[in-house]
C-alpha cells in the first residue's frame, strides 16, 4: 500500500501518528480523555548514546492541531518491566531473531508542541512472546531530539497467551510525571479480545524492504 493510499484508510486518530514528522503545528493528539498514570520516574542508565533523528517527512501534511486535550492514554505497566535500562536506539542484538520494525516519531504536549529530551523507554516480548527478565534483551530508552523526534530499531513482538501483540513504553517530559502506555499493532486477530488493547494507540504501519515500518506520536499532559 502506499503512504497516499494508507493514509485515506485510516481514521482521524491515526493521522497523527502518520503526520508525525511534519512540523509540530500539523499534528493531530492521539485522543482519549483517559488520565495519565502518575508513575515513578525511570532512573537513566549510565551507558550512552547519541539521540535518535528521525528521516525527512515524505508523507502528506495532516490538518492543523486541534485535539488540545487529547493526551496518549495510560496503560498498565504489566509484570515485565526492569528499570535502569541501556540507552539505545536499536534493541536488535545478537541473538534477537523476528521481522525488523522500525519504529520513528515524536513526542508533542498537548498544545501539539514538541517536547526535547523527552525519554522513551521501551520493553517487548521477543518473537517467540518470551520477555529477558535476567537482563535487556529488547529492552531500551533514548531520548527525543531537539523536535520531539524519537527512532527506535527492534523487532515485532511476540504473543503470549491471554495478549495481543503490544509493545510497553515509558515517556517523560524533563521534570515532570511518567506515563506509561502500550503500542498496538493493526489487523492483530486478538485486538478484539485483548481487555486491555485501545484502538488510539495502534501504530501506523507499513511493509518496508527490511521487515516493517511504524509511527506512532506520544502526547503528554504537560
């Protein structure tokens, strides 16, 4: 499908996540009026590495913002998550096996600007639905560069029973509340029975030459 074709087919919600790259005053907040977990910050690891640039925008603009209180929802933080993570922009290392993804956008406030320096932690399930819970295997934050962009290399997830395919993530803005959420993925046959999936944090997604393409933009209430 093409990016023209794709973003006919999808609903207002989601094209903010495909609008994401263009300048901050076109983006479209991801909606629910869901209050956002006031979680405990994630220390920052010691290991370093340069945050991530997102590539040019190559998509069609999206309408003007006008979403100002529709923030990313909060989501659970499940059984699975281990703080102190590497920072990294790729979570394939050696051993990692699956369908690449890569995963790009932006984190805006709810006035639709960027927000810098925000982290973004990330944790999945590998391609079997196992999660490294003895050390960081997929598992990983960054931080958003000077425009609120962020660009993560990993994996599809796994399914494991009782769960549809869903990445974790952790973002904050400097100095303020974590929210924690959940990214989901279209055409997932166990969307439908996941108690916990919200169809406003599905990601835009496309077939690249490697494996997969995503965006998604996160919105916090700052």
């Amino acid at each position: 499908m093409s990016a023209d074709e794709m973003l006919r087919s999808i609903t207002r919600r989601r094209m903010l996540q495909l609008g994401l790259a263009v300048p901050a005053g076109l983006l479209i907040a991801c909606s629910s009026d869901e209050p956002q977990a006031q979680n405990t910050p994630t220390p920052t690891a010691t290991t370093g590495t340069t945050p991530a640039t997102a590539a040019p925008a190559t998509l069609t603009p999206t309408p003007a913002c006008n979403d100002g209180d529709d923030a990313t929802p909060a989501q659970t933080e499940g059984p699975y998550f281990t703080p102190n993570s590497p920072e990294r922009t790729s979570l394939i290392t050696s051993g990692i096996t699956g369908t690449k993804l890569v995963l790009t956008g932006a984190v805006v406030d709810t006035r639709c600007r960027p927000v810098a320096r925000a982290l973004v932690d990330f944790w999945q399930a590998d391609d079997d639905g196992e999660y490294d819970n003895q050390g960081y295997n997929l598992r990983g934050h960054q931080f958003t560069d000077t425009q609120g962009r962020y660009s993560l290399t990993t994996v599809m997830p796994g399914i494991y029973t009782g769960r549809t395919r869903h990445i974790h993530v952790k973002v904050q803005a400097p100095s303020e509340d974590v929210l924690t959420t959940q990214l989901y993925f279209p055409g997932e046959a166990q969307n439908g029975s996941d108690r916990i999936f919200r169809e406003e944090c599905v990601v835009a997604i496309a077939d690249a030459a490697s494996g997969k393409t995503g965006l998604f933009t996160f919105v916090l209430d700052v």
